[in-house]
C-alpha cells in the first residue's frame, strides 16, 4: 500500500469480564489498521494485522511489510506511526484522537475498523482468540475485492481451468 494512508490500531475481542478497561490498558487483542486513499479521498485497499502488544518494534516490523516507502501518512501521533514515517521517509500528518477535526481525517480509518468489528460479530457471532487473524482477514479479503464486482466470477472460473487436479486420498 501506498499513497494517503491512514493509520490507527484498534482492540477487537470479546466483552471485557468485570472493570474492563477502554483503549490501551485493556485486555483484547490489538489489530493495526491501514486504509489506503484515492486522491478523491475514498478508500483504494486496506489492511489489518493482529499483533501481540503496540510496542515501536512490533508497529515497524508490521508497517514493513505493508507500506510502501514515501507517500504521506495520518495517524494519530503515537510514537511507533513516528518512528516508521522517518524510516519510510513519509511524510507524517498527525491529528490528535481529541482534536475536534479528528473524526473528519480519520473518517475511512475510523469506519473500517467499524465495518470489520460488526462483520465478526454479525458472521461468528463473537471474536475468539484462537482464530485473531484469521476473521480480519476475510474482512480485508473481502474489502479489497470489493470493486471486482462481476469478474470475480470469470476470475474464478480462470482460477479453476488453470489448477491442476487434487486427487482424494481413498
């Protein structure tokens, strides 16, 4: 990905059990999030990625893989998106999550994570940690295929004469 981008993480889990907590001090599953720009301003792709904890190294390790090098970048000034904009030689917009412009620039970002969380709900009913990645996936599967529309059919179909057959083991 490359280009606008914005970038923010998310938490994705189950309910909290008792004085669960909001943001960073709780105990679901971090998940960063990035959505690719048209220069209209609407989403091109997007990705998200489970990881074990938001530290810089995770962040850099994860953004890349990711992220193309240069391009122009908006998050909401946590050190790690920092740190990778200087190493990608990004240029870094930074909105604070309390600005009041913040949910205008944050718009696409904001509405995918969004749209995954009540697609996992509304799909497996629940978020459970065995399968972290596996559900985003098939969101971002299904989102970045999104304007394929009808030839995703014909592209299957090419898929299926182009393979070679499995044989069932008896």
């Amino acid at each position: 990905m490359g280009g606008l981008l914005e970038l923010d993480d998310a938490y994705f889990g189950g309910v909290s059990h008792g004085a669960g907590k909001r943001g960073r001090g709780t105990d679901q599953d971090p998940v960063i999030v990035g959505v690719s720009l048209t220069s209209q301003g609407h989403p091109r792709y997007i990705f998200m990625e489970a990881v074990p904890d938001l530290t810089n190294d995770t962040v850099l390790e994860v953004l890349d893989r990711r992220v193309e090098h240069q391009g122009v970048w908006r998050s909401d000034g946590a050190a790690a998106y920092a740190a990778g904009a200087r190493t990608h030689e990004a240029d870094h917009e930074v909105t604070l999550s309390d600005d009041p412009e913040a949910p205008v620039v944050f718009h696409w970002v904001n509405t995918v994570i969004s749209l995954a969380k009540t697609f996992i709900d509304g799909t497996y009913h629940g978020r459970g940690r065995a399968r972290r990645q596996l559900y985003p996936e098939e969101f971002v599967y299904r989102f970045n295929r999104r304007p394929m529309k009808t030839s995703i059919a014909a592209r299957l179909l090419i898929a299926c004469v182009q393979s070679t057959a499995h044989p069932y083991a008896t």
